[in-house]
C-alpha cells in the first residue's frame, strides 16, 4: 500500500471494511470504484472500464459514474443482490490539508433500500436476523421502509426457511458462527443476501420498542438486526416500530411448496402476481391495504373469533354499498402513511411528499363518519387519529405545487414566515424596478430592442445590438462586455439594484430550506401518530377490498363447525372462476364428516381433479382470512396446517428428481400433519414404476387414514385403489365425469360419488393432436393389455399395527435379474453379478443428481453385460 498514492491509499484502507460491497467512492462530480470493484461493476452496469495512475508499477482498473445519476446505478446493483457503500467528501476541500477527508455515509442493502424500484408498493421489503440456539432458532424482521418490527422462534430449521420465504426477506444478517451447510439452503431456498454481524450492542434509546419482548433469545436476535441497521444506515431509525412478538401457531402453517403448489401470491409458470389469489382478492386503495392484504393471506388465522371478528365487519360493510364506494373513493386519496413516515425519519422527503401527507390527513374526518355511519361500535366507531394540527400546519407552510427539488427554493407559502416575506418583496420590488428601467432605456435612446438581461458570471446588464450602437450617447453607460454582435453596460443604478435583488434571492433560498428542515422535523414528532392512523386505515383498506370481490364474484359469507364437518355446495375455484370470465364454470360440492374422512379422485388428465382440490383448499384459506368464499353455501372445520403435493417438478438447485421432490413433499405432510389438517395429494407415485407407484400410494392413503385422520384429498390414475373403499371405512370414491361421443371423449368436470369406469389417456392424446396413426397403435396396445391385466394391486389391507416395523419379508422390484435364493435350489448368484449388487447397496443414492445416478446405472448395467 506504501507504493500507491494517498488517494488509493485512502480508497484502500476504506474499502478494507467494506469487503462484501461496492464502495462509491466521491471524487469531485463523479463515484469512482477501483480494482475488482470496477472490473465487475463495468460488467453488472455496462459500463467503460478504464485505468488511472496509482502510484504502482501497474495502472489501477477504474470505472465512475455521475453523481446525479448514481441513484439509477445503485438500484441495479440492489437488485441483483449486491451492497453499496456510499462514500462521500466530509470535508471542504478549500480546507483540506492534504487529502480530502472520506467516510461511508450509508451502505446500502437488498435488505435496507428507502426507495426506487427495488420497493413495491404493495409488497414490505423486509430484512431478517437469525441466531441459533440449540435446535431452535431465533427471526427477527424489519421493514426500514415502513418502521414494522417483529420476531417470533422457530422450532425447526425447516420452520425458519418456510417464514423467511413466505415474508420475502432478501437480506438475513446472521453471526460468524453460524453453520456453513445452514448459510447454503438460507442462499438457495430464499433467494437472500447475506450479512454478517457479530456484535450486538444497541444503544439504550432502542430500549423502548423492546419493553413488550421478555424472551431474551427474541431480544438477542432483534439487538443483532438494530446494530446492523445502525451500524449501516448511519442515520436516524426513530420510526421504528415496537417490536411484536408473533407466534407461528396462531395462524394457519401453509409450507413454502404449498404455497407456491397453491399460487397464493405468485403463479408458478410465471412468478407473476396476476393469476395468483392475491391478485383476484387485491381490490384495496392504499398501498399500506394491499401490504397487510398480503400479510393476511400468507397468515390465514385459526382464532374462530378474530376470524368471525372479520366476516363480520365484511358483512356490514356489503350491506351498506354507498357507504362501502364513499370509503373506497376517500381512500383512493390517501398517501402511503407508513413509508412516509419512514422517509421523514431517514430525512429523503420532500415538499411533494408533505403535500399528500396533508390531502391524506384531509380525508380522515369524512372516513371517520362513514365509520360511525356504518356501526355504532366495534372497529368502525374507533376514533381515527386525523392530526388536524398537522394538516393546519401543512396548510399554512406549503404552497401547494412545489417543486422536486427542497433546495431551490418556492416551497414555502407567502405569510408563513415575516423574514421570508421581507426578502421576497425586496426580490420582487428589484425585479419590478429592472422591467420599468428597461422601458425607460428603450424610450430614452430609441433602441426598441434594448434589453436587460442576467446571467450568473456577469450578473444583470444593458444589452445593445452593434446595429444600433450610434444611437447611444457618450457616457451614458459603462461598458462592461463585448460580443461578436453586441455591447454589455452597466449603470450605478443597476449595480446597486443587482446587489439588493441577488442578496434577497440568495437568504430567500436559504432560508426556504432552513424553514422546510425546521417543518420536517416538526413531522418527525407526529411519526407514532401517523403509524397508528396507518394501521387503522390499512385494516379498513382490507376489510372493504373483502366486500368488494365478495359482492361482485357472488361470494358467501362462510359457517364454522366444530365437530369437524366440511360441506360446500357449489363450490368454484376462485382464480379459474375469474380468468374464464364469461364462460361457465362447472360447480362442485364437497363434503367431510367423521364417517368420510378421505376422497379418493378418479378420472381423466384435464377433466379438473387438480382445479376441485385446489378450490377446497383455497375455499378453507379465504374463510380464515375473514374474507367470504366462492360457493352458495360453505361450512367449514378451521384447519391448522395445509398440504398439498400437486404437479410435477424437479428441484434442480439441490439436484432432486421430480418423484424425490414428490416423495419430500409427502414425507413433510406425514410428519406434521395432524387431525386438524388438510391434504392434497395429486398423483402421488406417478414418478416410479406403476407396481411401485401404485404399492406407495396405497401405503400413504392407509397411513394417513389409520395414523393422522386428516381430511384428505388424493386424485389418481391407479384405478386400482378404487378398492380401498370397502376396506377403509373413512374412504370414499369420487370421480370426475366424462363421456364418450362419437369416439372423443368429453369433460364434465362434474364430480360424482363412485369410482371412474375407465381411463381417457388416449382420448386426451387424440385432443392434443398426436399423429392419427400412433393413436390406433395406442388403442391396439391398450386392448392387448386389458386382455392379459391381471389383478396384482392393491393388496388387501393388513391389520396396521401402529408402529413403524418392517420384516425381511418386505420387498420391490429388482433392478437386477436375480435368480431365486441359491438356498432354494442349490444355485449361486454370479460374481460378477453380485459385485454389481453390492456396489449398489454401497451408492447413496439420496445424495446423487440424475445425471449421477444415471451414470452410476449405466456402468452396473456394463458390469453385468460384459
């Protein structure tokens, strides 16, 4: 470092602490960045990479950008993952000795962006902390945007990754310590940003937002997330909210696959919200409703009275419809108060932003009176909080259409301050004075094109085209500027005049920004204030969004039972529903009680067995989000967790096949499901060979009816299981119907007690257009194979003993053809055969991708071949 200059030297000892970043580094109007940062900044930002004199033997990579363009840089890095560190000049380099003093103003964080368009309005930007202890792990969250704050303990790793997802935290700080194989699946499964921060001492003034956390490991987890915000954003955190200590019991478990099985938020296809049951429900007005609609649907409740709290308020709210549109278009005009506040706090507002700040606060009284209209108690008659003093003080400080920037000045009102007023008369007056000297001039000396002008080097002056310069007496004017085709002069006057009108101009801007800084800060008090109006309003935002689509989709308000009874009548799938528009959709009932536990779907590929079991699940999650449910009637169990195992897909991150995802998503709802859960299980088995298939699915379905007893919903092609019904007495058949004209087969998508008669495979084929010639070939082949079926599954269920044992007498398949055992008949096994056979028993096969594991196949086949 000796050998370099004390800029890079300076650059270097800088960047030494910000390692995992991109350091900005401020020279003069531009950010310069230098080595590994500029080479990968250049290829991330596209843009020129250079070199500079460093002081060494080779020339130093450099690449810059401007600094009024910055902003638009950093929200791509931000983007991809990636941090900033801003560093700027913190000293005047008139004064400096030597090198100009630097230092990180902010870093800048997926986790801790302010704006732009990494924020969605619709959606909080969270950061989390994780610590670990023992076998259980600490979540802290905040969204800096907003001042939201939360922590909760997680009993699993896999319960951590599941909440971390479903909030879309993009940033988790955790310690130095915590384990390596950990940190990968934190990378992986959520797509985060990781940070590192080891220490976590929080100033005393942070105490008070922690008063209602008593757990400790809750208050370690949260002090590693505060000193990381402070220690990184440098400025003030005081809209942070009082921490809320939630539990992960007290709403419905949804896992992240089942979410994404379900397209609550996201589609699967294309990870858009359009499709998804967030898009269908998001009728609010207000960023801050749409925000909370989200939290909702991702924490469905499994309180009945806060879930019945909610139906009820809907109910009121569809029952009054004017009031419901006056409320609607009120809060059409109401600014985002949440992240508001957090701008004032961080001190990036501006005059426009207080100009909505005020139009929001002036809509709270009339919403305030719709809400005592609506119901004389409850929710709607709490006192809104309208902060009328602010919005008074707004009303007389700000004009109404300022300008973006708050340094320029014409921000503050005429009357509000009596210097400013001063200052503004005496500009105004000067200005006045110069428009009546320019008409006296013109008069004066003939010169119609006579003209005062100003510019900011020369300051103002009497301008004289060369043209008409005989027409000016001698002496008259001082001549100050010559142009190719014109003179500059001066007047005493005017000098005079100019050093009055700049100096006004000059304390005019200064003192608008002093006064906007002065009125800023006076908002800052109101930040709690504004914070609980926010949470009232959002909640109202979301009530009357449920009775919007409840109305217009011709929704029902849903029932709850307590002895665990499910009755739907007409039920639709919601999303379907909407996206066929004005084409029909077919109605379905569904039914559970104590003596029909489990459903067993048959029926062809695209007759809807997967849209009936997805609308069931969807139908349970609306109900317990308060919302009403798309049937004519609905009785509902309140379900503590859903399942579900729906479509097919390979998990390429960790190198799993389609039926190990399948088998991992089973294994998941076996292990946790309980009598108060809901399953869905579509095809399961479908992944391996059809005796192999067919024997898991059977081993499932007697599993959960004999174990767990949870409502289950299992569709499958294994017409073969349709058996079970006189076995199991909590199974009942159900099919889709189809029929045949003409030889083409045609979806009902009517569900009906019973079994299906047949399978359609080949019908479906046909209506995917495959060539004519390989369908009659298929139909050949279909009828030989019927004739030589044979009934070898489902076995006739055992008497299940409810312990997980097996004997030697359980067996599959081969891979191999191994001959009978040679105590049988006096026969061995080859050696060459029973090498390959133990090199397979040595594979791990659980640990291998497909490609591996077809390798490893492949060189066992040429073993036994050769």
């Amino acid at each position: 470092m000796a050998t370099y200059t004390p800029m890079i030297q300076q650059y270097l000892k800088i960047k030494a602490n910000y390692q995992d970043a991109f350091l900005f580094f401020r020279l003069g109007d531009f950010y310069e960045m230098f080595f590994d940062d500029a080479i990968n900044a250049s290829q991330e930002l596209e843009i020129t990479l250079t070199s500079r004199d460093g002081g060494g033997e080779d020339r130093i990579p450099m690449c810059g950008v401007p600094h009024h363009s910055a902003p638009n840089y950093i929200e791509q890095l931000i983007t991809k993952g990636y941090k900033v560190a801003i560093c700027e000049q913190t000293e005047d380099p008139k004064q400096a000795k030597g090198v100009v003093r630097r230092e990180v103003v902010q870093l800048i964080t997926p986790g801790t962006v302010m704006d732009g368009k990494a924020i969605q309005d619709k959606e909080n930007n969270y950061i989390a902390s994780v610590t670990v202890f023992d076998s259980q792990f600490g979540l802290a969250l905040s969204d800096l945007t907003t001042g939201e704050n939360l922590v909760a303990i997680c009993a699993s790793f896999d319960e951590l990754l599941n909440e971390i997802y479903s909030v879309g935290a993009k940033e988790v700080v955790i310690s130095n310590e915590f384990p390596e194989s950990l940190k990968k699946q934190l990378v992986d499964r959520c797509q985060a940003t990781l940070s590192y921060q080891l220490d976590t001492n929080t100033t005393t003034k942070f105490e008070v937002i922690l008063n209602q956390v008593t757990d400790e490991r809750l208050v370690k987890t949260f002090d590693r997330l505060l000193t990381y915000l402070e220690r990184t954003q440098k400025r003030s955190l005081d809209h942070l909210q009082q921490v809320k200590v939630y539990y992960l019991q007290d709403a419905m478990k949804i896992d992240l696959y089942s979410k994404r099985n379900l397209e609550l938020t996201e589609t699967i296809r294309s990870k858009g919200k359009k499709g998804s049951l967030l898009w269908l429900l998001d009728e609010t007005k207000t960023a801050m409703g749409a925000r909370l609609l989200k939290q909702w649907v991702d924490k469905p409740l499994v309180d009945r009275s806060k879930i019945e709290e909610r139906l009820l308020m809907v109910e009121t709210l569809i029952a009054n419809y004017f009031e419901r549109e006056d409320l609607r278009q009120l809060l059409k005009e109401v600014y985002d108060l949440e992240r508001l506040a957090g701008r004032v706090a961080f001190g990036n507002v501006n005059a426009r932003d207080l100009i909505q700040l005020k139009k929001s606060l002036q809509q709270v009284p009339e919403i305030e009176k719709l809400c005592l209209t609506l119901q004389k108690e409850g929710y709607f008659s709490q006192q809104l909080d309208a902060c009328v003093d602010l919005a008074m003080l707004l009303e007389e400080a700000i004009v109404e259409t300022p300008p973006l920037s708050i340094k320029e000045g014409s921000i503050i009102k005429d009357g509000y301050h009596s210097q400013l007023d001063q200052y503004r008369d005496a500009s105004r007056n000067g200005k006045t004075w110069i428009a009546q000297l320019e008409q006296q001039e013109r008069q004066k000396t003939g010169i119609k094109s006579l003209k005062i002008g100003y510019n900011k080097i020369f300051g103002y002056f009497i301008e004289v085209s060369r043209a008409n310069l005989h027409l000016l007496e001698e002496g008259v004017y001082e001549r100050k500027q010559t142009l190719s085709n014109a003179e500059r002069y001066i007047t005493p006057d005017l000098k005079e005049k100019e050093s009055l009108i700049l100096e006004a101009e000059e304390k005019i801007v200064e003192l608008e920004y002093q006064l906007f800084v002065d009125i800023r800060e006076k908002v800052k008090n109101y930040i709690p204030r504004l914070q609980g109006l926010a949470k009232h309003l959002s909640k109202l935002d979301a009530l009357q969004c449920f009775a919007t689509v409840s109305e217009n989709r011709h929704y029902c308000k849903p029932n709850f039972s307590s002895n665990g009874e499910l009755s739907i009548k007409d039920g639709r799938h919601p999303v379907v529903e909407k996206v066929m528009d004005s084409q029909e959709y077919v109605p379905n009932d569904c039914s559970f009680n104590h003596d029909r536990g489990m459903l067993l779907i048959t029926g062809p590929n695209m007759s809807g067995k997967s849209t009936y079991m997805r609308q069931v699940a969807l139908t349970s999650i609306m109900a317990q989000i308060g919302c009403y449910v798309p049937a004519t009637k609905a009785v509902l169990p309140i379900f503590d967790q859903i399942f579900t195992r729906i479509g097919a897909a390979d998990d390429l991150i960790s190198g799993q096949s389609t039926f190990m995802v399948e088998m991992l998503e089973a294994k998941n709802a076996i292990a946790h499901a309980t009598s108060q859960s809901l399953i869905l299980f579509d095809e399961i088995g479908r992944g391996t060979s059809t005796y192999d298939g067919m024997a898991l699915a059977q081993a499932i379905i007697e599993h959960i009816h004999e174990f767990i007893g949870a409502k289950t919903l299992f569709s499958t092609h294994y017409h073969e299981l349709t058996v079970l019904e006189e076995q199991l007495h909590s199974l009942n058949n159900i099919h889709v119907k189809a029929i045949e004209e003409n030889g083409r087969v045609v979806f009902l998508h009517k569900i009906e007690e019973g079994a299906a008669d047949k399978s359609y495979g080949i019908h479906v084929a046909e209506l995917a257009d495959l060539p004519s010639s390989l369908i009659k070939r298929a139909k050949e082949i279909l009828t030989e194979l019927e004739k030589e079926k044979t009934e070898a599954i489902p076995v006739k269920t055992k008497d299940i003993v409810k312990e997980e044992t097996f004997s030697d007498s359980d067996s599959q398949l081969s891979l191999f053809p191994v001959e009978k055992q040679a105590s049988n008949k006096g026969q061995q096994i080859p050696k060459k055969e029973q090498a390959a056979i133990e090199l397979l028993k040595s594979l791990n096969l659980l640990e291998m991708t497909p490609l591996d594991a077809m390798n490893e196949l492949y060189q066992l086949q040429k073993k036994v071949k050769s």
